[in-house]
C-alpha cells in the first residue's frame, strides 16, 4: 500500500511537471513568434519584421536592408515615405492616423495596430511596441526612435 501511494505520487508529480514544462514551451514559442508589419489601405504591402534579427533580410531594424532603411520608398524609417512620414495617414507615426500598419504573425493571429495613435481603437497592446510608438510620440524623433527600438 505505501508503495502504491509512493508510485501514484511519482506519476502525478511527474505528470504535473510535464504539464507546466509543456505550457511554458507553449508560452516561449508564443513570444518568439515573427511580428509581420502590413500597411497600406488594405494592409497587404510588406513593411517588414518587427522583432526579427537585425540582420535579417525582412527586419526593420536592418539598416542596409528593404525593411530597415531610412531612404527605401516603402520603410517606416523613410521620414518623407508613406509608411514613415508623420503626416500620412498609412504611417504609424502619424498620431491621429486610423489606417496604420497590422501587427500579425504568421498565422495571421493580428496583435493590434503600429500606431502613434494612442487613441486608436485597436493599438497594439504589446509592451515593448507601445513603449517604442509612445517614445516616437513624445520625441517626435524618427532617428531616435529607430535607435531605441533597433538597439539591443
């Protein structure tokens, strides 16, 4: 009898340390997901990979790259661009702009709206992009807010 009750709680412990190790995998592949930034009207143009590594072809942060230069037509860094200049409705910088770029992963789960737009009815609520969109909204310092969010 003390023996059984000795492998039952094995098992339960074991099953139980299984679980939590399987949740906690299950949470790690959720944060580490690609953040895919889509712009435009109709949110189908690229605009690049938010949390990718710098030296990835895709990734904002890749200064020599599509996504993450400041003079390529189509980057949120190119400040007279239409995905980077303040005024245009489709930039996340612009701070009163209802057609700011989609956050989604490559499921096409949707993680809110890159928008300077505090307001915006559905802002990302992922921390450390709400904490880059409102450094832009006090500095109002494109160079600078690149820095910070490309910066590790």
């Amino acid at each position: 009898m003390k023996r059984t009750r000795l492998v039952v709680v094995a098992v339960v412990s074991f099953l139980l340390a299984s679980l939590f190790l399987a949740r906690e995998s299950y949470a790690e592949a959720q944060a580490t997901k690609a953040l895919l930034l889509f712009g435009g009207h109709d949110h189908k143009m690229f605009l690049g990979c938010l949390n990718c590594v710098d030296t990835s072809d895709s990734s904002v942060c890749n200064d020599v790259g599509k996504y993450g230069s400041d003079v390529t037509e189509n980057s949120i860094w190119n400040d007279v661009g239409p995905y980077g200049s303040d005024v245009s409705p489709t930039s996340p910088w612009n701070n009163v702009s209802q057609h700011a770029p989609i956050i989604v992963d490559r499921d096409g789960k949707s993680y809110g709206y890159f928008s300077a737009n505090n307001v915006h009815h559905d802002r990302t609520r992922v921390d450390w992009l709400v904490t880059i969109l409102d450094y832009y909204d006090r500095t109002n310092d494109l160079a600078k807010t690149r820095e910070k969010m490309c910066s590790n």
